[in-house]
C-alpha cells in the first residue's frame, strides 16, 4: 500500500512513517507540509491512502480532500485530528473521508486503520464516530435526492445500512442477520452503489441524516 502523509508538524509526520514503514506491505511514499503539496504527491504516486491533518497553511486538509473527491480521485482519505469530537471532521465524514484517527493513535492501531480503510470493512473508530454524527448531524441539511435513494434498497439492503451505521464490521453484521460474511460484502457493495456512494462513512452520515436511524439509536 502506497500512504501520503500529509501534517504541518515535521515530528508528527516522521512519527506516523516510522510506524507505517515498519511494514512490510506498507510505504510512504510523500510527506506533504500543507493541502497544496498533499494534493501535488496526490497526482504525482497516486496514494492507496493519505493521512491528512485537518489544520495546514496554505491549504487545510478539508479543501484538499474535497478537491481530491471533486476530481474523482480513488484514493482513501483518514483525516488526523487532535480531539474525537471535532466539527471539522463530520464535515470531513460528509465531504468523502474514508475516516478519522487522533494523533494520539496506538502505532497497532494505525496500522489497523491504514490496512482496514484499504479493505473497506469498516470505518475508523466507529464509536467516536458514530457519537460525533449524533453530535453535529443536521437532519434538514441532507438533500432529499439523496434521501429518495434509499428507496432504491431492498429491505435486507436497508438492514445491512442500518447495521453499518451503528459501526458493526462485516463479520458482525453477518453474525446478527445470519447470514455468511461474503453475501454480507455483496450487500454492502450494493448498498454503496446504489446511494452513489463513495465508502462506509459517507453511508453512515447519510443513514443518519436520511433519518434511517437516529441518535442513541441500537436496534
């Protein structure tokens, strides 16, 4: 997997390379200062990942990772941030990052976060995620073009939706519905392609926004 490291703090990046790089099947192949140079090695290796912190000069990581979304570009996005709560990621989440870790990450753990957002089983943290979209959701900002494509899903499609808006991994879901991991798979790419969406985040704030499910919702 190719990685972009993109942080204005030189200690943050070189820490974040050490770990990543003490993979095998993981390499950084740019380090960015700012949204401009992260988007420049963005099309000059064409990342598998980029690790983008939130605040940069010149360019903050949000605008870099719409322009990225805007271009088509496939490559995941997990935004860094300092707090577990912080506006500016739900307003990441809804824009087409893939996910979110905090600088404070265990090196296991953001390990964990590069290679499952590669395999797209789950989003990051889905706890503290999913607590920041009940915290900043805004039900009456999603466009109901988007809400009407829910009817597009079949009523096993809009369970799995539900289940992956509560943060359950693909093998969880398959466990509470009964069914093998790999339809599971089927269904989640179904789901994502029939909401024209980009990942399993995008599909959460939607659930959410959508009204599918609701805050302190666990069924």
């Amino acid at each position: 997997m190719k990685v972009v490291i993109a942080d204005d703090q030189a200690l943050v990046r070189a820490g974040l390379r050490m770990i990543l790089e003490s993979q095998a099947d993981i390499e950084v192949v740019a380090e960015a200062g700012d949204g401009e140079e992260a988007l420049a090695a963005c099309t000059q290796h064409h990342p598998d990942v980029v690790l983008m912190d939130v605040k940069m000069p010149r360019l903050n990581g949000l605008e870099a990772l719409r322009r990225l979304a805007r271009a088509g570009d496939s490559t995941k996005v997990l935004i860094l941030t300092t707090f577990d709560l912080d506006e500016y990621v739900y307003e990441a989440l809804r824009d087409g990052a893939s996910g979110f870790l905090l600088k404070d990450v265990r090196p296991a753990q953001l390990i964990e976060a590069v290679r499952g957002v590669m395999d797209g089983d789950a989003i990051l943290a889905p706890s503290v995620t999913r607590r920041l979209i009940e915290k900043f959701m805004r039900p009456s900002r999603v466009p109901a073009a988007s809400t009407s494509r829910l009817d597009r899903l079949t009523p096993r499609e809009c369970e799995v939706l539900k289940l992956i808006a509560r943060g359950l991994r693909n093998s969880e879901i398959a466990e509470t519905l009964f069914l093998s991991e790999s339809t599971v798979k089927t269904h989640v790419v179904r789901v994502l392609s029939k909401l024209e969406l980009r990942d399993r985040a995008q599909a959460v704030v939607l659930a959410y926004e959508a009204g599918l499910v609701s805050a302190g919702d666990n069924g």
